[in-house]
C-alpha cells in the first residue's frame, strides 16, 4: 500500500462497524477498504460523513483480498448483539495469523504504558485503560468506560459505553459488561457471562450467566 500504511477491511457492516471504521480513520495506522457483508449486494455504500467505502461482498472474498493484497489486516465489526456471527468470524480472522489482525487505540484514550492490549482489540474515544490492566484479543473498551490498575480482561470480551471496572477485576472470555454497569473490585465474571446496563456487580458472577439491577441478581442463564 501506499505510504507503507497497511489496507484493512472491517468485517460487518452494521453501526459497530461504523464506530471501527471512524476508529481506524482517525488512528491513521491503516487504510480501509471496505466493508463485508453477506446480506448486502457488493458495491453498496456506506457512509461517514463525506466520507464512503463499499461492501466488498460476503466474507468468502477475503481469500481473493489476500492473494491480491497480501498486507491486508482485518477486525471484526460485529457487536455483542450478534455474539455468535462475532465468534465465528475471530475464528476466521485468528486462522489467518497474526500479521492480519488489525489493533486500534483512539486518540482520546488514556491508556497506561504498563498496560497490555491483545491484537485485535479496539478502545474507544474517552476510555482509560490504567496502570498493570491487561485487555486480550479482539475485545471493545468502548466509550467511556474505564478498566482500573491490575484489571484482567479476556478475549472476546465487550465493555460497553460507560461501563467502569474496579481494581483487580478479572473479565472472562466472551463475557460482555453493560453500559452503564459496574464491577467491584476483586470480584471475577465468568466465560460468557453477561452483566445487565446500569448493574452493580458486588459478587462473582457464574459463567454463562445474565446478572441485573443494583445489587446484580441473576436472571437466566445466557445460552442454552
């Protein structure tokens, strides 16, 4: 690519990956192409601002993007509401290496130099990532949210809009933590758990669990 910046392409299309998309514009590590979407005729646009990029076609293509392309980076732009399309395509793109995974930081991030960001994670604008935090791979520190000193955060895991992490909290594999939700600190949330919008965590949550309210209660278990 020109200028040595790498091209990247955002799997999904929806409004995550338009957050991912404006992410990477504005980190200026990368160059992005477009867009897959199996649902989507190829060539259609999408848009930010004045800005445009197309649907590439479904995620078969990457294959034919890499023989062309063989720089490319990929991330994945598919939210927690889709949590097993999102699985699927981190399997996709962990297949494909390490040289192919795209990782970003927001300008407006604060993230401690002594803490560790997995490949494939994107933090958005206003989060802060503090002192020994360790955050795994292809997981969102979205906006706002914090993650305090010591925090040990797993892959594939969501902290959504506004959502704050105690010191020494430990987050488990796919587990995702609500807006607005908090953890205590030294407390641990299971693999696949979910933490409801606006909870309180002050107890370890069970894996594969759906916590809510103040204190979070549980309330079902989050697969089957």
């Amino acid at each position: 690519m020109s200028d040595g910046i790498p091209p990247v392409i955002i799997l999904g299309s929806g409004g995550h990956a338009l957050v991912i998309w404006e992410l990477l514009e504005l980190c200026g590590q990368y160059s992005v192409l477009g867009f897959t979407d199996p649902l989507s005729p190829p060539g259609t646009a999408k848009r930010l601002g004045a800005l445009s990029k197309p649907i590439l076609g479904p995620d078969s293509i990457i294959d034919e993007q890499l023989r062309k392309t063989p720089e490319l980076k990929l991330i994945v732009g598919i939210g927690p509401e889709n949590f097993r399309v999102r699985q699927k395509l981190v399997s996709l793109v962990e297949s494909l290496g390490p040289d192919h995974i795209a990782t970003c930081v927001h300008p407006s991030a604060v993230v401690s130099r002594s803490a560790q960001i997995g490949l494939g994670t994107a933090v958005m604008a206003g989060a802060v990532i503090n002192p020994c935090a360790v955050v795994g791979r292809h997981s969102v520190i979205n906006t706002g949210a914090t993650v305090d000193h010591e925090c040990r955060i797993g892959n594939e895991v969501f902290v959504q809009p506004g959502a704050h992490l105690a010191g020494n909290v430990v987050i488990e594999d796919g587990a995702t933590v609500g807006i607005g939700a908090a953890v205590r600190e030294n407390l641990r949330v299971g693999r696949n758990a979910m933490v409801g919008g606006g909870a309180f965590v002050t107890r370890d949550v069970p894996e594969n669990s759906v916590v809510v309210g103040v204190p979070a209660r549980f309330l079902r278990h989050r697969f089957s």
